[in-house]
C-alpha cells in the first residue's frame, strides 16, 4: 500500500512540474517580448533624433536658398527680364520640401519622444 501511496505522489507532483514549466515558458516569452519592443523603441527613438538633427541642415539650406531666389528676383526684375523656368520650378520644389518638413519634422518629433 505504501508503495501505491509513493507511485501516487510521484504522478501528482508531474502535472505541477509542467504546470511550473508552462509558467515559466510564459515569463520568458514576455521578457523576449519586452526585450523586442525596447531594442525597437530604442531604434525609433534614435532614429527621430537623427532625422531632428538632419532636418535642421536642411531648413538651413531651404532658408538659404529661398534668399538666393529672392536675390535673382531681385536683380531680374531690376533688369527687367523674365524669370526663368529653372527658377520658378526651384522656388515650388522649396516650397513643397519646407511643406514636407514641416510635417517630417513632427513626425520625428513625436519618435524622439517615445
């Protein structure tokens, strides 16, 4: 009878055993989880301040180059010739990068944050 008893608490014990197991399956699988998701946050976080720094130079080069138009305007019109075509489609190019950046910026804003 003892020996029944022993075979008993043997086998009870098992289902415990995996039960543990399973939980401690859990827990690895979310501290991997958690891991990702920094390491990821991280990338996304350094990327924005990249992107912050990088979009700075070019407002810069945006601001520089709308006072070289304005330069050319300047002197075109005091010499009362048209403006060229190379000209006008650079002044719309600049407009649509400072419209571009504008809102990449606040994107990139929002990632350095996170």
């Amino acid at each position: 009878m003892q020996r029944v008893e022993k075979i008993w608490q043997e086998l009870s014990a098992q289902p415990q055993e995996v039960e543990l197991a399973k939980a401690d399956d859990i827990l690895r699988g979310v501290s991997s989880l958690a891991t990702l998701f920094l390491n990821s946050r991280n990338q996304l976080q350094n990327a924005g301040f990249d992107a912050l720094q990088d979009y700075d130079k070019v407002e810069a080069g945006v601001k520089e180059q709308e006072r070289a138009i304005n330069d050319f305007k300047s002197a075109a019109k005091e010499l009362g010739i048209d403006l060229p075509n190379e000209v006008k489609t650079a002044e719309k190019d600049l407009q649509d990068i400072s419209t571009g950046l504008g809102r990449a910026k606040k994107l990139a804003t929002e990632a350095s944050k996170m």
